[in-house]
C-alpha cells in the first residue's frame, strides 16, 4: 500500500482534481493514506481535505510526516496533476518487483503547447514521485519541501501516464 503525499497552499481547486483521481485506487486497496501538507491556505482546503477523508497537517515537518506515513511506498505529487487509467495496475506491479523510485510517464494526450513546455521549470512532482519510504525517510531533512524530496533521485519510467497540473492551469 502507498501513502500520497501533496503540499499545498490556496489550491483547493486543483487539489479536488487529484483526489478525485485518487479515488480508484482508495477502493482497489492500493491507497492507505492520503496526507495533505498544507503551507498556510486561506482557502477551502482544509474542508476538502476533512471532506475527502485526508490526513490535514498544517505547516507539518517532511522528516515527521514521512515517518509516519503508513505505506511502505509514498506517491509524491502536485495538487491538480492526475493520474490516468490504469495507474493503480502499473504502481502495484513496480511495487511488487521493483525497489527504486519511479515516475510515470507525461500524458501524450493531454499536455502544454511546445512553446510553453520548453519556456517553463518543470516541477520535481510533475509526474509524480514513487518513493520507498525507508529512501524518503534517508533523504528527507527538516524544514524540505516535497518538491526538493522529489528532486535528484534515479527513477525508472512506470508505463502509466499523468495529466500535469500545469495542463489544468488552476493559477
């Protein structure tokens, strides 16, 4: 089982979008958890979180909250990215055979115009971060941000794909 890990701040909008994603695999069992690592929203987020059945951390520290986290894998991910059909499949068979960190695949269907994907930064999260926890717990620092979590770690390509949240453009 995984537990998700998303950091946000004022975006309940995009937020809905992932865990409404997140769904499907809440009932096949592949989700234990879902925590949301909120970094001072003045939004409905917290509600949403409550609503949908999240862990609420508010200003939480990444060391504390990756420890605690009850999968043996956490999902690192974007509030407002969503992950397409058969991701739950493809996330428990790596997790079955595989034991390095992984990332799924951009969406060829769904994505930014040429121009504007070269133009930007990309997001260590962009395409979701599948980490085992006991790498998370060697990595995370005091005080880090999920996406510097995320950031700089040798991934295998998962032949799942995710819509980006920068698709969505919630900003």
């Amino acid at each position: 089982m995984i537990s998700v890990l998303i950091e946000c701040k004022d975006q309940d909008k995009a937020l809905a979008v992932t865990l409404a994603a997140l769904v499907h695999g809440a009932v096949e069992g592949l989700v234990a958890e879902v925590v949301i690592l909120d970094r001072g929203s003045r939004d409905g987020t917290a509600q949403l979180a409550d609503a949908a059945g999240c862990r609420f951390l508010d200003n939480p520290d990444l060391r504390d909250v990756v420890r605690s986290a009850r999968g043996e894998w956490l999902l690192l991910i974007e509030p407002g990215a969503r992950p397409l059909l058969g991701w739950v499949d493809h996330i428990g068979q790596h997790m079955a055979v595989g034991s390095m960190s992984a990332r799924m695949r951009p969406s060829r269907e769904y994505r930014l115009p040429f121009l504007q994907r070269l133009r930007r930064r990309l997001s260590a999260l962009e395409h979701g971060v599948l980490i085992p926890k006991r790498q998370a717990i060697a990595n995370a620092k005091s005080g880090q941000s999920l996406e510097s979590l995320g950031r700089g770690l040798a991934m295998t390509q998962l032949k799942c794909e995710i819509v980006p949240a920068a698709v969505l453009a919630f900003q």
